[in-house]
C-alpha cells in the first residue's frame, strides 16, 4: 500500500494522520490512521486496534509498533488504524459507540448509509481490503477479563488456503489457546466481527486477546506488541529480534458463550485460564436478594474458562463466559 486515503506516501517513510467520517445524518468522528511503506517490496499488512475503546493493550501496542518500525527496514507496507472507536475512547465506554449506541464488532461490513458506527466499519473495510493480512488486536472490555488467546474465522467459501495461512498466524502471535469461529455452525458464531468480515474478502485475519478490565500495563501491551512483530517477522517483512515462541499453545476444538437470561446477581465460579471438566458448575444468576437461584451454568464439554464478566450485576442478554473446548 503506498497511500492512505488518497494521500500518497513514499517508499521508506511513514504517516498518521486523523480521516474525517460522516454519517448522513452529520454525526461525524475520525479515525488516527497510519501507513508505514517499506523501503522494500513486500506484502502489505493491515493492523488495527479500539474496535472497543476502553481495551487498551492493543491500542498502546499499535502506538508503539507505528513508532518504533523503522521504514528503511521494512519489506512491504504497514497500515493501521489506532482507534477504530474513537468516540468511545475518548468518552471511556464500553462496548458501544456513545454517538449511536452500537456495537462497532457486530455490524461490519458496515453500511454506507447508516449511522456513524455502520459509516466507520464501512471505511475501515476500505482501508483493510487493500491488504494481504490484517490483525485485529483487542483485550476484554472495562468489566471483562481474559486468558489469551487469540481467535481466526473458518470463511463460509470453504477456502482452506486463507484458513491455514490465518491459523498459523494465529500460532506465531505465541498465546496459549487459539480458537476457530464461524458465521453458521457448531462454533461460536462471530457475524458481524471484523476478523471475520475480512476473512470473507480472502484475506487472512486473526483477532488476538489480552488483558482487560479496562487496564493497560506493560506485560499486556508488550504481549500485542511481541505477537505482532512475530507475524511480521514470519511472512518476512521485519525482522522480531527475538522473535517470541510458546511451545505449550492448545488448538480449541470450539467456543461457546454462555448468556443471561434474566438480570440478577453473577456468582461466577471459575477464572479465566482454569480447566474444567463436562458437567462441572461454573456458576449462576440469583435474583436481587440472592434467595432464589433463576439460572444455573454448568460445563458443556471438557475445556478451559477464556473470558468471564467481573461484574456482579447481570442484564438479560449479557455474555457472561466464554468457554474453549479442547481435545
């Protein structure tokens, strides 16, 4: 990639700068971009960070890979986009664009006519589909905490070339588990993601995940940050010096997620990373009072706690765990 809507950027240099989007109905937002062109060519690699704004591990981790790549050294292009949820950043929500209310992870490809979240996953797919490969690093949200891991889509077309070349993408980022999700199917589905939106196009992706709980310190930022110089020292466009190796990665057979039915009190019984067995409880939802249990969780197979809520409250609707299932 040499420019970056419409601005051109030469060989052995790098950009950011903050595009203007609109929605019709004249709410607006930017999004800070970068592109980073190599000296040399390459593939070119789209990264991107703050589909959620206050997951901050990997928008510190982009920050720091934009500063720190040195152009002359690199084969090929880097482009980005730091904060794909600015609104939300700036105004410390969770989940949703304060603007419209949505949710930026489930309506990509987005709608060139719709509201301003809708408008911003429309122009970030415009910026991804000139790519070779995108990564799409988050963290859990404000009240969400995790094990990492770091999923890849399995694309409805049946190419397993773009599948395999995700996965092992998925493997150099160095996490412990790595999970497969799907529009349709036994998997957890991930319509709307977009990891997944991009994968549809043919273009491999994978979306990593560290941290939470609205938290960034160095160990969290430095895990995004060393995956991402992993990838980009395995498809041969920068040298990681060292490259980082986990040699104890669990390839997850499925995911789930567990939901509320009911808005009561979460008693939750497990932590992200710990094992469980099939049938094992992992916790429930009692009313206000904690004197009537309305809904109990238990294991459906063998596997691992990836995510879990921090809260206490639960709304009906909410996604409360996350659970992998191993081999």
């Amino acid at each position: 990639m040499t420019t970056l809507f419409y601005e051109t950027v030469k060989k052995g240099s790098k950009l950011i700068k903050d595009i203007p989007v609109q929605a019709p109905d004249g709410t607006s937002t930017v999004l800070p971009c970068y592109i980073i062109n190599g000296a040399e060519e390459g593939p070119d690699i789209c990264i991107t960070s703050g589909v959620h704004g206050t997951e901050y591990p990997g928008i510190a981790a982009n920050l720091k890979l934009y500063h720190d790549i040195d152009p002359a050294k690199l084969k090929g292009s880097i482009s980005g986009c730091i904060m794909c949820n600015y609104e939300a950043f700036l105004h410390k929500t969770m989940f949703v664009n304060p603007v419209d209310g949505k949710n930026l992870n489930e309506v990509f490809p987005g709608n060139p006519n719709g509201t301003l979240t809708e408008i911003i996953a429309t122009t970030l797919m415009q910026l991804v589909s000139c790519s070779d490969y995108h990564i799409d690093m988050h963290s859990g949200d404000r009240q969400e905490y995790l094990n990492p891991y770091v999923f890849y889509h399995k694309n409805s077309a049946g190419r397993s070339d773009i599948d395999e070349t995700a996965l092992e993408m998925a493997k150099a980022y160095a996490l412990d588990y790595i999970a497969v999700t799907e529009f349709y199917g036994e998997g957890a589905s991930d319509i709307g993601n977009f990891y997944a939106s991009v994968s549809e196009l043919g273009i491999p992706c994978i979306q990593p995940e560290i941290g939470g709980l609205g938290l960034v310190d160095e160990k969290t930022k430095m895990l995004h940050y060393n995956g991402l110089r992993n990838v980009l020292d395995m498809l041969g466009m920068y040298k990681a010096d060292p490259r980082t190796v986990n040699n104890n990665q669990t390839l997850l057979e499925s995911f789930y997620r567990l939901k509320s039915q009911f808005d009561g009190v979460f008693n939750c019984y497990v932590e992200p990373g710990e094992l469980v067995k099939k049938g094992q409880p992992l916790g429930n939802i009692t009313n206000m009072h904690a004197d009537k249990v309305l809904q109990e969780f238990t294991a459906e197979a063998d596997g691992v706690c990836c995510w879990r809520m921090a809260s206490l409250a639960a709304n009906k609707g909410d996604a409360l765990l996350a659970m992998g299932v191993s081999g």
